[in-house]
C-alpha cells in the first residue's frame, strides 16, 4: 500500500519549504497543501530568478505534476487568481495541473476587515496577524457558518454568501472601525467566476486514489511547526494544524497512510511577527544574519526575527511529527561566522529543563552551546564529502541530539544550490 510522504517546516515557518518541495518534485506525481491559507510564502528561485507561491502547491512549475489544494486550507480567490495569472504568464495553463478541493472554505472580503478590525483592537496584545482573513475564516469553520469551494456551484450561493456577509457586518459593528469591502467584493466575486475553470474535486476520494494505484504523493505544509493552534507558542501561532496530523484532517487520509515525514529547519532560527523566540539576538548578529539571510517575510516583507539555532524547540517538533529524516536549510548563511551557538536547553526558575514547556516567554533563558565556525564559502559544495569538518560536526551533533539523519542540506538559493545525502 503506498504512503502519503509528507513535508513540512519545523520551526515558526519561512524554512525553505517552497524550494525543497520544488527539489523533491521529481520524485512525486501528486503534490498537495493540507492546511494555512495566502498568509504562506513558499519561496522558489530557478535559473536566478524568483517566484513566491502563497495558496498553489510548489510542484506547479514542474511539468507533467499534478497539485492538489486540500480541504484544510483557506482560499481566497482574489490572491489565488493572481497567482494564478503570474504561474500562466510563465508556465503558460495551468488549469489541467491544479485541482481545489470542494471542501476548502473560502475567505470572504469581510474576513479580511475581521481580521483587520480584531488586531487593531489588540493594541500592544497583537499577535502580528498577516491581516489575510485567516483566523476569523477557520473561525467560521469551526462555528460552521463558513462558506466552501464547492458552494460555488450552487444556485443558493450568492444567498449563502449575502446572509454570511451581514453577520460579519454584525460583528464589525461592535469594533471602532472604518472600512469599505466594496472594490475588493467586486474583484473577490469576479475571481470566483474565472475559479470555475479549474477542477473541484471531493480530495479526499482524489487522494486516496492515487495512493491506491501507488502514484506518489507529497503532502506540503504551511507555516512551522511551533505555530501550530495546539501545540506552538499560543496564542501567537496560525489558526490551522501545522504538523504531520494536519495531513489526516487536511487531506482526508488514514494516520496509517502516513509514510516518510521530512523536517525542514534553517541552521539558525527565524520568526515573523510577535511571540514567543528564546533564542532571539537583538545585536550585531542578529543583524548579520538578517542581512546575509535576506530575512523578510515572503508574505508581508516585514524584517524577520534572527537568532541562534534552538535544539530544544527542534526535538520537541521532530518529536511531535515523527520526523524521520532532517533538511537543513542556508547553511550558507553561516558561512562566515568566527562562532556559532546552538541552544541545547532553557533556564527558568533557576533551573535547567531540555524539554520544551508550557512557559516559553521572558522567563525563558537559553543555555548555550559554542561550535566553531567553518568561515568558509560552501555554496559551491554539492557532495557532503567536501564539506568543511566544522560543518560536519555541526549537523553530526543535531543528528544525534534530534536522533534524525540530515539528508539534505541546502548552501544556497537556487535549487541547484543543494547537497542530498545518500540514504542510510
């Protein structure tokens, strides 16, 4: 019986999952998001040139691959189209290659003043929403009010849509707060019509399918993982289920379908908006690392927060989406540091705990450990073989605190600039 691989970030997102799908791809014919919605930035660079995937699989650009949009993620159809569009102006049609689960909720314009009108109301509490709609979109789902792809194809859907639109004028009532949905309707109702040329699909049928025929599939997340609902830093996570069993619930498959689940992590560590971030330096080196690393959310282009790689924080997310290989991701960021620190467990209280707490905010401080740098360019390395020794010790040591192999390691952005290790 063939098993769903999935691949997913374990850290607070911006990982590199984008290019490692796009490297991976080869090996899938099926590619499909589980969860999260446009707030994602999955990143591609091909022959120097960039590309940001927010909604749309990161197989797209891979001929002959199909890319399947799960029942857990949020759409909104003025964002998808304009993907859409910028994938046809270089791919050309893509309308064969793309399926959209008739599950998938839809972002309505109001969602997004929701959100906006939510997280202004927050003050100095903002939790550094994207300001996509996301949240109060999962929100309606969950209160099943919400309103779904495959609702589109109903002749009740412009009521179902009016009724949902005036409840949410309801709810903005009760916050000090201007807004006017009426451009972004008429685009939002627009996109919707140019959405009926793509395939709705019951995905969960669509998927199991192909695993039944053992056509290879890979599961894509969005996000990291310590921005899950349940399990990341609350309340400054995503509103969706960000590790392995989100495939389940956003796919529609079996825990036993589940095959090989590949971690990525940067060598260093990264976070977009407020929250929770233990290993954070507010010096030069964090600095450094932001301008080396070109660190801006691919979403909001806001500056990400830098800081040392935090083990702790890692072996508490391998753990939880029994990871059972590693992709390292810009190693060549750390090319030229003399240094490097890797968090091997917390101080709080006074006292020394290796496992990741409830308590992850002020009263957390990391305990250290020093690795000598490799202060060499390995962007031009492509067998691990030639690898610096430093380097090597620096993975052999996450290796066997995260008891997972590093198979893959990436010295740089294009996705020729990666080193994959034979597997043992």
């Amino acid at each position: 019986m063939k098993k769903i691989d999935v691949v997913l970030g374990l850290q607070w997102g911006d990982e590199g999952k984008g290019k490692v799908v796009d490297v991976l791809t080869p090996e899938y014919k099926v590619i499909a998001r589980f969860q999260g919605g446009p707030n994602a930035g999955h990143s591609l660079v091909f022959d120097g040139d960039g590309f940001v995937l927010h909604t749309v699989p990161s197989g797209i650009f891979r001929p002959d691959s199909v890319n399947v949009i799960g029942n857990g993620v949020v759409i909104d159809p003025v964002i998808l189209m304009e993907e859409i569009r910028a994938i046809e102006q270089r791919a050309g049609s893509i309308t064969d290659k793309l399926l959209i689960s008739k599950r998938a909720h839809l972002i309505l314009p109001t969602h997004r003043m929701l959100d906006a009108a939510s997280e202004a109301a927050k003050g100095k509490g903002k939790i550094g929403s994207t300001l996509k709609g996301i949240g109060p979109t999962y929100m309606d789902k969950t209160g099943r009010n919400g309103l779904r792809i495959g609702d589109i194809l109903s002749p009740e859907f412009q009521a179902r849509y009016d009724a949902l639109k005036q409840k949410h004028f309801g709810l903005l009532s009760q916050y000090d707060f201007e807004y006017d949905i009426t451009e972004y309707e008429q685009k939002w109702m627009q996109a919707v019509e140019e959405l009926r040329r793509f395939s709705f699909i019951d995905s969960e049928r669509v998927i199991n399918d192909y695993l039944d025929r053992d056509v290879p599939v890979l599961a894509e997340g969005a996000q990291g993982s310590m921005l899950d609902i349940d399990f990341g830093t609350y309340p400054f996570v995503t509103s969706s289920n960000t590790m392995t069993a989100g495939v389940c619930t956003g796919l529609g498959v079996a825990p036993n379908r589940v095959g090989k689940v590949m971690g990525i992590f940067k060598a260093y560590c990264t976070r977009v908006g407020s929250g929770p971030f233990p290993t954070e330096l507010f010096d030069g080196t964090g600095e450094e690392l932001r301008r080396i690393g070109h660190e801006y959310g691919a979403t909001t282009g806001r500056p990400r927060r830098c800081g040392w790689l935090d083990l702790v924080a890692l072996k508490y997310a391998v753990m939880m989406n029994g990871v059972s290989e590693l992709i390292m991701m810009k190693a060549d960021v750390l090319n030229t540091f003399k240094t490097i620190k890797v968090a091997t467990a917390y101080e709080i209280g006074g006292k020394q705990v290796d496992w990741f707490p409830f308590e992850s905010g002020e009263e957390v401080k990391p305990v250290y450990r020093e690795f000598p740098g490799w202060d060499c360019d390995i962007c031009g390395v492509r067998e691990y073989e030639d690898f610096p020794q430093e380097l090597k010790d620096y993975i052999g040591f996450i290796e066997e605190q995260t008891g997972c192999p590093v198979r893959i390691i990436s010295v740089g952005p294009d996705r020729k600039e990666i080193v994959i290790r034979p597997e043992r």
